[in-house]
C-alpha cells in the first residue's frame, strides 16, 4: 500500500469525498457491494485515461496498483482473519 505523504493524503480525500464515499459503499447491501465497488473503481480508472490517454505502460501501472490494492487487502485483512479463525478452530 502507499504511504502517502499526511497533507497529499489530506488532498486526495478532500477530491475524492472519501468519507461520503467510503459510508455510501459500506451501507450497502452484499449482494449490490461488490457491483458497486468494481463500477466505482472503474469509472475513476475512465476518467483517468480520458484525460491522459491510452498507452501501455499506463494501463499496466494501473493494473499493477489494482492488483497491489488486492495483495495488500489480502495481507491486511484476509491473512488476519484465517490466522484468527485458525486460533478459534485449530489448523487442518
């Protein structure tokens, strides 16, 4: 995950409206949760090659920071909760 710097962090959620955001995607439902969250990151993903264009290497460092955004969900909450649930109910 990026550490970003205090006052830039600050910045990107003044833009991005992150607490309206972030409770309008936590209140929703499961079954509308993961369609919402995919569209949500996809049209901030549009937009951004509106204004910047098509080229590869673009496409990649998006990717790649998607893909970043899953490892680091996975190691921050998913590995965490197996090592809970392995405590509670023992290992295989």
């Amino acid at each position: 995950m990026p550490y970003l710097d205090k006052d830039f962090k600050g910045e990107v959620n003044i833009h991005a409206s992150v607490p309206r955001t972030t409770e309008y995607l936590a209140s929703l439902d499961p079954q509308h949760f993961a369609g919402a969250l995919n569209y949500f990151n996809y049209v901030i993903v549009r937009k951004y090659l509106e204004k910047n264009g098509k080229r590869y290497w673009i496409l990649a460092l998006i990717l790649g920071s998607l893909l970043c955004c899953v490892l680091e969900i996975y190691r921050r909450v998913v590995g965490k909760y197996e090592d809970e649930c392995i405590e509670r109910n023992g290992d295989a």
